[in-house]
C-alpha cells in the first residue's frame, strides 16, 4: 500500500542551521566578559528588587551561569528574557512588564535606540578582540597628512579597550575619540576612523551623517564605501513603492521611541498619494506571518535601524524602510508637513515601464480607515477567491448526523466494485 505520511524519523534526525554561531563563554572568564562585579554593584546601590537580565540568541548559553552568579552574590531572584519581543539589540521591556521588573541589564550587541519607556537599565557590552598594536602605524601611515582632521569612532565591543586606543593614539593631537554610546556625535562632514566591523552601522554612518571620508579598523585599516548593489536596491524598492496601490504597515517595535509618529507619517503620506494601507502587528515580522497578506505590494517595517530585515530577500514581498516611503511618495529634497507635500506629475515606471500617475488627495476626500485586526483581516478576503471553509452559520438546516464513508481512501467500502 502505498504511503500517505512520512515517517518520523525523517522529523527526528532533521537538522536546522542556526543563523547565528552561539557563544560559549569559559567559567574563568565569564566575570570579566559580562561585568559581574558592575552588575552586582548597579543592582546594590539602586536597591532593585525585580531585575531582569535580557540576552540575545547567541549568548544564551552563558545566561543560566551569569543568572546563577548574580543571585548567589545578590541573594534575590532574577529574570531572564531569552525570546524579545522584537529586536534583542533594544531594550525589550515589554517583556519586562510582565513581572513589573524595576531594571533590566541589556547584554550584548544594542542599537542605542531611546525607549518608549522610562525603565532604568544598564548596557553590559560583548568584548571584542582588538589588536591595537597595529592601529597606531595603520594610523600614522593612513593619515599622515590628515592628523588634525580625524574623528575616531568605538564601537560598542571595543569600549572595554578605550584605554589602550587612547595610548596607541595620545602622540597624534587634536584627534577627537568618541564612543558611539555618545551623545549627541560630533561627525558630520568630518574624516572618520570607526574601530569596529559592523557593516550596518558602517552603512548607517555614511547615510545620516555624511562624511567627508570614512574609514574602518577591525585589525587593518580599510576604507568603506557604499556598495553599488546597495543603491540600486535602494533604487529599485522606490520604484516599487510608486507602482504599488496597497502597503502594509508592519508595526516591528513598541520600544523605540517616536514609533507612533512615524507610524502615522507613514500612514498620511499613503493616504494622500491615493493608496491604500494596512497596519499590520504580529510581533517579530518573520517570513510565515507575512505571507498570509499576498495582497499587499509592498511592506514598510518600522523597527530599529540595526535590524537585518531591510537586507532579508526571502520575503515574498519587498520590504522598505520609512524613508524608502518618504523619497517615493514626498518629491521635496527635504521632510516637510503633509500639507505641504507636492502633487507628482505623471512619469514612466522603470520596472513595468506604463505611464503613472500619483495625484495626491485632500485628507477630507480621501480618508483613511484605521481598521481592527478583524475588520481587516475581513477587508482583505473580500478580494480574496478563495476564503477557506465558511461555517455559514443560521444559513443551514440542522440535522441528524449520518454515517458517512468508511474504509480507505484509496477505495471506500460503499464505492462500486469494492
């Protein structure tokens, strides 16, 4: 007979690559690495007695040891928030919220993004390998004649190593260091050496601050320059956003602050170019949840600038960023009020190549609805062919239940010829 289901060994022995490497921590080392000492000392001195202690996936296997640690010096009960609610790089005190935590101490990689909420927290930074000894003649020689001129920028992983940065650097005058914890950053239109290898911060500092040159250190020094993939992808998104007549807002963060404005940037500027949206939250976006929205043409996704999902390609839909929309549907070389925003004369669609146009509306004539997520999951099926099994309920006469079919598939009993 032939088989209908897979056997499950095939489930048992499936493998899953993970897309991250997880990181082991030697018990020797774990008290430098994750500060134990500052993290005793921050709890102490605040009196915090719900504390949680938030990780992202890849340190997860050094939370249960640090955990452990810290409540037998602290003599208290702490948390462990392993899955965010969004992006682990923000401080995720949603999850916080659920045992009205007091504080939360962030561990590894963070994007430095300002929090909705007003909950005390403390950054405890991964711990980078630097080989500093290299990075004063890499220096010297790079910017022999530029020595005034240089702004020096540390990551995050490399903070613990300001020391040693500021002594290989201390013979070269006037050369400002600062952190990228600090605020407000004093870059624009200067010469900038980032030690670190965060591509997407690299891309980030080239976009919002504008540099004159900017170069980075992770061993050798280097010089970043922006991909051309980079803008044509850039490029290709805003003609997509042109040609589409329904955008999904997917709502990828409740913990950076000013979301709700954006939020509603996005939805005004949408309106006004005669589209029509959705507000999409379903927690982490991921590939799955997407896809049960095929009528949707595009995706804006507002979340943090670090998040990897403006680069994923596995969506079935393209995935924008704010500003994407911004440059697409506002023709100012500038962010100017809603009612300021131009009217778009017709012009030619690189990807399809027709004619369109955007006339953009006045708000009282075209207004757009804000929709429960019933209302819009029952907007977006009356475009839909199929609609699932309905239960047509008050429709149908009840009646008796009946024996139905019996046997096989292949062939039931009450079939001719069985």
């Amino acid at each position: 007979m032939l088989k209908f289901s897979t056997e499950e060994t095939v489930s048992l022995k499936k493998q899953f690559k993970l897309s991250f490497e997880p990181v082991y921590t030697k018990p020797e080392k774990l008290d430098d690495v994750y500060e134990i000492n500052k993290c005793v000392e921050w709890i102490k001195s605040n009196n915090f007695q719900k504390v949680c202690l938030q990780f992202p996936d890849k340190l997860l296997p050094d939370s249960t040891e640090v955990i452990l640690k810290l409540q037998s010096i602290l003599n208290q009960t702490l948390y462990i928030i392993g899955d965010s609610a969004f992006e682990s790089c923000c401080i995720d005190f949603i999850s916080a919220e659920h045992i009205n935590a007091d504080a939360i101490i962030h561990f590894g990689p963070i994007c430095f993004s300002y929090t909705t909420e007003n909950i005390p927290y403390l950054n405890i930074y991964e711990k980078g390998d630097l080989n500093v000894e290299r990075l004063r003649p890499s220096f010297k020689e790079k910017f022999k004649h530029h020595l005034n001129e240089i702004t020096v920028l540390v990551d995050s992983p490399y903070i613990h190593r300001l020391g040693d940065i500021v002594s290989a650097l201390k013979t070269c005058q006037n050369v400002l260091i600062q952190l990228v914890d600090d605020y407000p950053l004093v870059i624009e239109n200067k010469i900038i050496l980032f030690i670190g290898r965060n591509v997407r911060k690299l891309i980030n500092i080239e976009f919002n601050f504008q540099p004159r040159m900017l170069y980075y250190f992770d061993g050798a020094m280097k010089r970043y320059e922006v991909c051309p993939s980079i803008l044509k992808r850039r490029n290709y998104l805003i003609e997509k956003i042109k040609d589409s007549k329904t955008i999904g807002i997917v709502i990828g963060t409740l913990c950076v602050r000013n979301y709700l404005k954006i939020m509603e940037r996005m939805k005004e500027l949408i309106t006004l170019s005669g589209k029509k949206y959705y507000l999409i939250s379903v927690g982490k976006p991921t590939v799955t949840k997407l896809s049960n929205f095929p009528e949707l043409d595009v995706y804006v996704v507002i979340t943090c600038s670090l998040s990897d999902i403006y680069e994923n390609r596995d969506f079935y839909r393209p995935i924008v960023t704010p500003f994407d929309i911004e440059i697409a549907l506002n023709r100012s070389e500038r962010l100017v009020p809603i009612e300021d925003v131009e009217d778009e004369e017709g012009d030619v669609s690189l990807i399809t190549n027709t004619i369109r146009t955007t006339t953009l509306e006045s708000a009282s004539a075209n207004v757009a609805t804000d929709l429960s997520p019933a209302e819009s999951q029952v907007a977006l099926q009356t475009e839909r062919l199929w609609r699932g099994l309905e239960q047509d309920l008050g429709q149908t006469e009840a009646e008796l239940a009946q024996e139905g079919r019996s046997g096989i598939a292949r062939k039931y009993k009450n079939e001719e010829g069985s």
